[in-house]
C-alpha cells in the first residue's frame, strides 16, 4: 500500500477516509515545521493558494526536497499557474472553493487507499498525470435507480472539461454494493464519447455507505 500526505496550508476542511496509510499535515509557519519524512512517503497532495508567497515558499521546498520520488499533486485555490513549479510536480489544479478541493482531493485519493472492482495504482496514476499536467475535473452524483438521469447530468458536465488533441481522463466511480457491471460500462462509455480520443483510466469502488447511491469524479488533462 502507498504511503500518502496530504498537506494543507490552507485552512480548508478536508473529508477523507482515515487509514493508515495516510496522513494530514495542517497550516504551519514555516517550512521546517511540516516535519516530513520523504523517506516513507510515496504521493503528496498539497493544498495552497499560490497567491500567497510564504504558501508558494513552502509549497516549492517541498517539491524541492521530495527529490521527483514523489507522485505530486497541488489543489490551488488561487491562480492554478502550473509554470509556477516548472516540471517539478505531476498535475496542479485551480480549486474555486472549499467543496472542490474536497471533491477532487478524494477522487484521487480514495482511489489509491481504498480496494474496489476495479483497482489502479500510483503507476497507473503516473501514466496519465505526468509533468506537469494542467487538469479539470467535475464531479456528479446520483442514484443507481436512476441511471439514465445521472448519465445525462454527467454529460453535461462532462461537456465543460478541458478537451486536449492527445488528451487523458481519469474515473473514479464509487457506488454502493448494488452498482452493476452493466452501469460502470454506461459511465465510461459516455466519458469514452466526449474523449473520443483520449487516454482512459477508471477505477471502481465499492463504498457500503453509498447503498444505492453512485459518486463519478472525471478528471481531464
């Protein structure tokens, strides 16, 4: 299992499943009060607001010192300038408000931790998400009773993602225990019409507490 930190310098409210594989390091002054063990760690998510500089500042140390071992992502709730951090991470994405961040920080990450159908790793991860990738993502959710409705609602959001010549997409679709292998090929197939050419990787994951409920988060690059 991957080992994974999450670290927030904003003070944005985080809702992720705890496991042990993973750990949130919060808002700190400075640099050396992160405390970060490089050594046991294979992914890290940072949160920030590149619109301050001593976030930026430390944002940029801890790209520096992860020595490009790391899987790297940031969540930017201010300007998304990926040439800020050169080659030096593998995605950054522009956040509008808390909700996002929380949305798209677990599609990511609940996709790494947690077992499903269909599972991917951080390799996986790596083939779409590479230096320095600008992504989009939308998030919809639904009912399994209602499939075709959640398909629609998810086209249309669908329709407002980025779309690259050589693009790459990644699915993260969670459902209840009911979720069908006839409605996860509805869910990317749709993805697979609006990115006709894209590269695709989905995964997924069972969660008991969706029940009959389904979660799909696209992310596009």
């Amino acid at each position: 299992m991957k080992k994974i930190k999450i670290i927030n310098l904003e003070k944005t409210p985080l809702d992720v499943v705890e496991n042990e594989n993973l750990e949130i390091i919060g808002t700190k002054d400075n640099y050396e009060n992160l405390r970060i063990d490089f050594q046991n760690t294979d992914a890290i998510f940072i949160i920030l607001d590149t619109y301050l500089e001593n976030e930026r500042n430390i944002a940029l140390k801890v790209i520096e010192d992860a020595k490009r071992n790391n899987f790297i992502g940031i969540f930017d709730i201010g300007n998304g300038d990926a040439e800020l951090f050169d080659s030096k991470i593998n995605f950054i994405t522009n956040c509008e408000t808390a909700e996002e961040v929380k949305i798209g920080l677990n599609g990511i990450v609940s996709s790494l931790i947690n077992e499903g159908l269909v599972n991917i790793d951080l390799d996986d991860l790596k083939v779409l998400f590479e230096k320095t990738s600008k992504v989009s993502f939308v998030s919809e959710v639904g009912e399994l009773k209602d499939i075709e409705t959640f398909l629609e609602n998810l086209k249309s959001k669908l329709e407002t993602l980025q779309k690259n010549k050589d693009g790459r997409v990644f699915i993260n679709i969670t459902g209840g225990p009911e979720i069908s292998l006839h409605q996860i090929r509805d869910i990317v197939e749709v993805v697979s019409n609006i990115f006709e050419k894209a590269t695709i990787i989905w995964c997924c994951l069972l969660n008991p507490e969706y029940e009959e409920s389904i979660k799909v988060t696209v992310y596009s690059m």
